[in-house]
C-alpha cells in the first residue's frame, strides 16, 4: 500500500512481517539575491526496514511534505517535512536551498544540490533540486531560481507484505 497523505494502517490478520519505505519531503529551492546563484534544495531521506509486527496493531503514518520554496531575493528555501512509519522507520526531509553565499553542503539522506553555470545569462540560473535518498521523484528538492525557488516534492510510505 502506498501512502501520499499522512493515515494510519492496521496490520492485516494472519500478518507477521511487514516491508516499510520511507521518503522524507524535499526541500524548496532557494532564490539568488543577485550577486550569487541560487541552489535547489536537498532531496528527502530514504529508509527501508523489515519488521516482525502482531496482526490487529495499528500504525501511524506520516507523509513528508515538499518544503516550500523561497519567494524572496537572497532566501532560503523550506525544509520538507519528516516521513515516518509508527516509531518503527523514519525518513528526513531535506534542507531547504539558498544562494551561493549560503550554500546548503549537507542534504541529509539525499544528493548536495548545485547551481547549472550559464555565463552571460546569469538571471536565468537554475540551482538543480538534488533526488531523494533512492534517487527517486518522491522527496525530491526544488529548483532554484533568481527570484524565488521551487517546491520540494512530498515524500510517501509504502508498506509491503
């Protein structure tokens, strides 16, 4: 089953083990102030785990949202939120992108973002939105331009079993 919206799944009857992924929300994108390049934001964490579970329990199910991306000159983007499956696997969002001048180094669980050079055309730098964790579309960071950024994607739980 795969969740885009935040819920909660009961185990199944006759269920003893269950497969969990977890993708955090990726970060917004960043906006140049004009003297820099603006950076996309961080792709969200990734997770998968096994775990022995008693048919009947029910857990909470939190989906990440894509951080939102900056609206003003020289800012930051929002970092996306937080995937989890009950207390048993969770997954970062990913830091939100800024300018060159604040560069984001560390995207927790996903790839670093970087800005695309284009000599000469320097109001139409793009910061690419770094992939989620597992390198897919789910949590992954938004692009970041001159005057605003990009929204992150939001991340989703999928339980197998």
């Amino acid at each position: 089953q795969v969740f885009t919206e935040s819920g909660s799944f009961t185990i199944p009857k006759g269920v003893t083990r269950i497969e969990v992924e977890v993708r955090g929300g990726g970060g917004g994108g960043g906006a140049a102030d004009g003297i820099s390049s603006p950076v996309g934001g961080c792709g969200g964490g990734y997770g998968k785990g096994v775990f022995t579970v008693t048919p009947g329990s029910t857990y909470a199910v939190t989906v990440g949202a894509g951080g939102s991306g900056a609206v003003y000159k020289g800012r930051r983007g929002h970092e996306g939120g937080k995937s989890s499956f009950g207390d048993l696997i969770a997954a970062t969002g990913g830091e939100g992108g800024a300018s060159t001048h604040d560069y984001v180094s560390n995207c927790a669980g996903g790839k670093s973002a970087a800005p695309l050079n284009m000599p000469g055309f320097r109001s139409y730098y793009e910061g690419t939105g770094g992939a989620a964790g597992d390198g897919s579309s789910s949590g992954q960071g938004g692009t970041g331009y001159t005057n605003s950024g990009g929204n992150g994607s939001a991340g989703n739980v999928v339980v197998r079993w």
